[in-house]
C-alpha cells in the first residue's frame, strides 16, 4: 500500500516544485479539490508558511519558514515510509529517459536546415510545416511515454503523491496527438516538458538532490 502523504505537506510540496502557483494548479498537483487547497493554504499562511500575492498575477509561494519546514516534512515522510531506496531506484531508471525526452524536445523545437547533402547543417526553428518529420518526433515521445508510464505507477504505489504524473503526462500527450502543438513543450501550462519537469524537480527533491549535481 503507497504512503498518504499529509494534505498540508502536498499543498507545500506543491508549491516548492512549482515556486508560484495558483489555487487550480496546486490542486492539479496534488489532487486535492479546491475548496481543500483553499482552506490548507489558509492555515499555512497563519502559520507563516505560505504568503498571497497580489496584482497583475496572484498566486501562492513558500515563504523561508515554509521552505525550511517542507525540508524537514520531506524528510520525515521519506524515512517515516521506508521508501527511500524504491524512490532511488527509480530515479535511476528515469535517468536516461530523461536524456531522450530532452533530446525529443530539442528536436521538436528545431530541425535541420534541409540544407543539400555535404553542406552545413545548422538547426533552424521548427515551424511543424514539415509534418513526417513532426510525426517522427511525435512517435519518439510515445516512446519515451511508454518507458516512463511504468515507472510512474511504481512511485505512486510507494509515495501516493507521485499518482499524479503519469494522467497529466498522458493528458498532455493526447493534446499533442490532437495537434495542440502547445502542449508538447509550452512552459505556463500542463505541457509534456511542464509535467515531465516537475516529476524530474519532485525526484530530486524527495531525494535531497541538486539538479546541478543530479546523475553525476
């Protein structure tokens, strides 16, 4: 049976992967209805864990209180779930995979210059006219989706807050099929790369790891 992670620790932990967010996205996130994120972000903000922001972009962030006490939360929940070593392996696994998604989206976003054989190469901005080409990448990232779906479902049966990825990475990827070239790599919204980012930034997290350091 998969460990329940706390509400309010996934409304933090929500937060910590996405830096900002509002109350629909933390809910996407975690899983919670609204009306629950509303109230659990109440509560932190009592405590000083969280802050609103107002203006032209409102939203909620961590405070420095809220960044230390999700650290000492995850932690907790990791040690208190034994699930440190499963968690690890995965991320072992995820690795290369996520090399290739990397590759992918690279290749999505430019392309050769179709410039004649033995001349120059140079990459140019995709403007998907070419659509074999766009279909080629396309199937790559079924590819990698089927590599990943797995692994997702692996996480979530030992943390249940990663039960999340795998629907929002097949939501993001029947869009693209659908033509909505927006949602392969799109940044702002629950795009392949913005979904696949954060299971990348939640794994390093829940490890205790540095991307900057990560598969060194």
């Amino acid at each position: 049976m998969s460990h329940a992670s706390d509400p309010r620790f996934a409304v933090l932990h929500a937060l910590r992967l996405k830096g900002f967010a509002d109350v629909d996205a933390i809910s996407e996130q975690t899983g919670l209805y609204p009306s629950q994120v509303h109230n659990f972000l109440e509560h932190l903000q009592v405590a000083e864990h969280v802050f609103h922001r107002e203006g032209g972009v409102t939203g909620w962030a961590l405070t420095p209180s809220g960044r230390r006490r999700h650290a000492e939360l995850i932690g907790a929940e990791l040690d208190g779930s034994a699930s440190r070593e499963a968690v690890d392996s995965v991320y072992q696994r995820f690795l290369p995979l996520n090399q290739e998604l990397l590759a992918v989206c690279s290749e999505w976003q430019v392309r050769p210059s179709g410039a004649a054989e033995g001349e120059d190469q140079d990459p140019v901005l995709n403007d998907h006219k070419d659509f074999a080409y766009d279909a080629g990448i396309v199937r790559r990232l079924h590819n990698v989706d089927n590599e990943v779906q797995p692994l997702c479902r692996e996480l979530a049966r030992t943390l249940g807050r990663f039960a999340t990825y795998g629907p929002r990475l097949t939501r993001a990827l029947d869009r693209v099929d659908k033509g909505d070239h927006d949602w392969f790599t799109k940044p702002m919204i629950d795009s392949y790369h913005t979904v696949w980012f954060e299971l990348h930034e939640d794994l390093l997290t829940t490890l205790g790891l540095e991307r900057s350091r990560a598969g060194r």
